[in-house]
C-alpha cells in the first residue's frame, strides 16, 4: 500500500489494508506497490477477489472467487513483466454504485506469480501476495470501532509449554483485527516476564466473538502473576490486568481473576474534556450568581 486516506493517516491497518467508509456514488483509489524479490524475470497478474470473515478469521475465496465489492474493483494493469528485483505501482480504483446497500464488504487485490514446473515435473506451483480490503457503505458518519476484553485462561500443553486464551467481542460496527502482547510481574520472588506477543490473532465482525492466544516459554514458573493483556485494531486499544496461575502440564487452569480494567487514551481524553467543562460551566454559574442553562444541542451529519 502505497496511498491512505488523509484522514485515517495514523492508523496503522489503513497504511497496510485498504480500510474506509464510504457513501454510495463514491469512487476511491490506492497505489499499490509490487515487487519482485527473486533473480528471475516474473509476470505477475494483478486482480481483485472476494473475502469473507468466517470463525474469527479473514477467509479469501478460491482463486478468482467473486463478490459485490470485485465488482466494483478494476486496475489499471492486469499483469505486469519485472525484472530481477524489479518493481512497479499499480493503481486500484473502487466504484461503488449510487444503489449500493448499507453495510460492510470485505475482499483482496491479489499479485500472483507462477513458477514454471520442474522438467519432466507437472506441478506448477503459484504464489500470490495481496492487500485486504474492508469497505463500509453507507450514507453519514463511519460506525465507531470498539471491542471488549472478557475471560482470560491459563493453559499448558501436554508438553509443557504455558499459554493464554483471551476472549474478545466486536462490540463496534467496523470489522476489527486484533493484536497486541502481554506482560507477566509479580511473580514468584516479584519476577517479570514478556512482554509476549499475540501468537495468533483473529479478525472480527461487528458482533461477533473470539479468542487470541499468547504462547510463553516453557521454563515460565506457574505462579502466581500478574498479567496485563494489552490488544489493539487500529486506532483503538483495550487493556485489563488479571490474576493467573498456570496449571501443570496437560491441564486447562482457573480464569484469570480481572484486577482492573483500562480505557483507551482518546476515551480518557474525553471524559477529561467532559470534566473541565462541567467544571468551566459550574464556575460560571457561580460568577453569574445563576445555574448554567442548557442549550439545545444541533444535530449535524458526516460524510465524505
């Protein structure tokens, strides 16, 4: 990915994915860049797919699969020649139709290379490389993105290696992929350990649930620790600290008792702003030596 929309600059999945919200009778386009890492000479077909999100994963469909967002995807170069390390921009552009239904879709702009099979060989095999698409339709403002942290399991393998599984739920109206890391103190003899990073995370539709899970080193001490998950899509971030003791080894252990739970900066940041201006509008009350009158609130919109 070579082009994000402005304002979705410091968004790390935006900068990786084709991520936006737009209204219907919209047309957007993406850079993209294609390289050749290889010391031959590759043709390299450029083409979009369609993708579902299905058991907290982002599936892509069989080969040339097609869906309601494939077509409305075309680019500018079908298939391009490079070099040995070679490179070259193509150019995505997306259409949606001004009859385009509420909701979200989700699909890949597939680069693929075949290699040529070995002689007297018949198996060719094919490699292809793409970026994501998750496109909200729809009239106004984009749906917030959220998501809740629930139950956290200690865990060990029949071979001993330690792990947890985190629940999470979409509780927002875009589609989520979740990562993040987790950090053990207070352990035995007030030991520390990790931070570990999500080994395996999921991707989320709006609703729906499921699990991420941290793999740590098999010398862990079973504890007890103090364990502070920390999970992030995007702009939006969750933490919570909970309580844990790794079982013995084949064993599934208690859930984590919850110590705390932790907002998001730009969620701290609003209840703060909403605190001095309560206080600003007591202050001025008092100086008026009257209560501060509410004014009717205007009801705006958003959109692109």
């Amino acid at each position: 990915m070579l082009e994000a929309p402005t304002e979705r600059r410091t968004d790390p999945r935006a900068l990786r994915y084709i991520v936006d919200h737009l209204p219907p009778g919209t047309t957007i386009k993406r850079q993209l860049l294609i390289v050749n890492r290889t010391d031959q000479t590759r043709r390299v077909d450029v083409y979009p797919a369609a993708a579902t999100l299905e058991n907290a994963a982002f599936r892509f469909g069989e080969g040339r699969a097609e869906n309601e967002l494939t077509s409305w995807v075309t680019v500018d170069e079908g298939s391009v020649e490079l070099g040995p390390w070679g490179e070259t921009r193509v150019r995505a552009t997306i259409t949606v139709p001004q009859t385009a239904s509420r909701g979200e879709r989700y699909g890949v702009v597939w680069a693929s290379t075949a290699s040529t099979p070995r002689a007297g060989g018949e198996i060719m095999q094919v490699h292809r490389v793409g970026v994501r698409m998750y496109l909200d339709i729809g009239p106004g403002g984009e749906p917030a993105s959220d998501f809740s942290i629930g139950e956290v399991r200690p865990a060990r393998s029949p071979e001993g290696e330690p792990s947890m599984t985190v629940q999470v739920t979409n509780t927002g109206g875009r589609a989520l992929d979740l990562t993040g890391a987790v950090l053990l103190s207070d352990g035995p003899a007030g030991s520390r350990a990790g931070p570990f990073p999500v080994g395996q995370g999921v991707t989320l539709a709006p609703g729906a649930s499921g699990q991420v899970i941290v793999r740590l080193p098999t010398t862990l001490p079973n504890g007890p620790w103090k364990a502070e998950v920390n999970l992030e899509s995007g702009l939006v971030k969750r933490s919570i600290t909970a309580q844990v003791t790794f079982p013995d080894a084949g064993q599934v252990g208690k859930r984590g008792s919850v110590v705390s739970r932790i907002f998001s900066g730009w969620t701290v940041a609003a209840a703060v702003v909403g605190l001095l201006l309560v206080v600003g509008l007591a202050m001025l009350a008092r100086r008026s030596g009257r209560p501060p009158t509410r004014r009717p609130r205007e009801r705006t919109s958003a959109g692109r």
